[in-house]
C-alpha cells in the first residue's frame, strides 16, 4: 500500500474488506484523499464470488443480461457474476443460457472500442457494464457511449466501489459507497484543498495500483 496509514475496514459484507490508505492520491481525473485497493477482490476467487454475489442481488428477474462488460481488470468478478446470472432465477435472451464476459480496447484518447470478432457480444445484446470503481464517472460513460455506439442495450451499472448512485442516466449499483469512508472526498485537481494546503501527492493511481512518488 501507499503509504503508512493503511488499514483493512470490517463491512457487513462477509468475506468482504474494505483495504484503504489514506493520504493525498493523483487519479488522471481527480485527487482523492483515499487509494482503495481492490486488489484482491479483483484477483483472489473467494473475494470475487463475495462481490458477485453481492452484485447479483440488485438484478431482478426482469434485468436481461446477455454480456458482462469488465473494466478495471474484474474479469475474475465478471465471471462469477456472469456465473450467479445463470443459475436460473435471472432471465437471460441467449438460448443456451450463458452470458459472454468481454473487455473493451482503449484508443491513446481513452475512447473505448471493439475489434470486429468481440461485436457478436455487443450488438443487439444487453451489456452489464463492470468497473471496479465509479467516481469520477468518465470510464463508465465512455463504455456506455461504445455500447450503444456498436448498438447494444445497456442493462446498468455496477462496481466494487462507488461515489455515485447515477451515471450517464443509469443507476449505479456497488459493494461499498461512501458511507464505508465517512470523510472519502474527491476533488477535480485545480480545486484540490490537499493542493491549496501544499500538501505533497503520495502516489498516482488508476485501475492497475499506485506508483508512490
């Protein structure tokens, strides 16, 4: 972790922490005042089916999925999920009752696409979009643009972590919210009061980690 002031929070959630460390963290998009590591829910199995499980719960048996969309490397969530989907009380438009699990490619200007053999998964399908955080919003509303860019049907939202309940017109489902991190802020970083203090930035961090500066 980041820095010195790490420490793993307890949640209602079982087999479910919430691994944060708290300090001053450079996002391309915003500076936060907590790096949550999803680290394990996205790579170790029983965290992963933790979070599916949690996730499933907020799909009724009328939300059709046909295609899980990962994000942020949750593959190993987007499997379980697509998993806890298909185990029958879930409607689903594929006659042999499985859901296609994809990632998208990124362009240099963050655009996301689809090659030319991933778009049977997309088009005319309903797409799950799968991120390991919301917050700022902008990986999530390039996904829902691809989406309907290569005419799929967006089913929602969802993510280990979440500042938002909305995003680009669709709710946003996650594991943990704020209201695991009383004092979690987020500022654009021309407004970042950590800036203002002269407060030094501990690391940058995206979807794959941290690098401590």
């Amino acid at each position: 972790m980041p820095t010195s002031n790490s420490y793993k929070i307890r949640t209602k959630h079982r087999n479910l922490f919430l691994r944060v460390a708290k300090g001053h963290f450079a996002t391309s998009h915003s500076h936060i005042n907590y790096y949550i590591d999803v680290t394990t829910q996205k790579t170790r199995l029983s965290e992963a089916k933790a979070v599916a499980k949690e996730l499933v719960s907020y799909y009724s048996a009328n939300t059709i999925v046909d295609t899980v969309l990962c994000l942020d490397g949750t593959e190993v969530i987007g499997a379980c999920l697509a998993n806890e989907l298909t185990k029958g009380a879930f409607m689903n438009l594929n006659a042999h009752q499985t859901i296609y699990i994809i990632t998208p490619e990124h362009t240099t200007g963050s655009q996301l696409f689809f090659r030319d053999n991933i778009l049977q998964a997309i088009a005319g399908k309903h797409v799950l979009i799968l991120a390991a955080s919301v917050s700022t919003g902008y990986t999530a509303k390039a996904a829902v643009e691809a989406i309907k860019y290569y005419n799929g049907h967006v089913s929602g939202i969802c993510s280990i972590f979440a500042t938002v309940d909305e995003c680009a017109g669709y709710p946003v489902h996650s594991v943990f919210d704020p209201k695991d991190l009383q004092d979690y802020a987020s500022h654009p970083s021309h407004e970042c009061p950590m800036c203002k203090k002269g407060e030094k930035i501990d690391a940058l961090v995206n979807s794959f980690g941290y690098s401590k500066l």
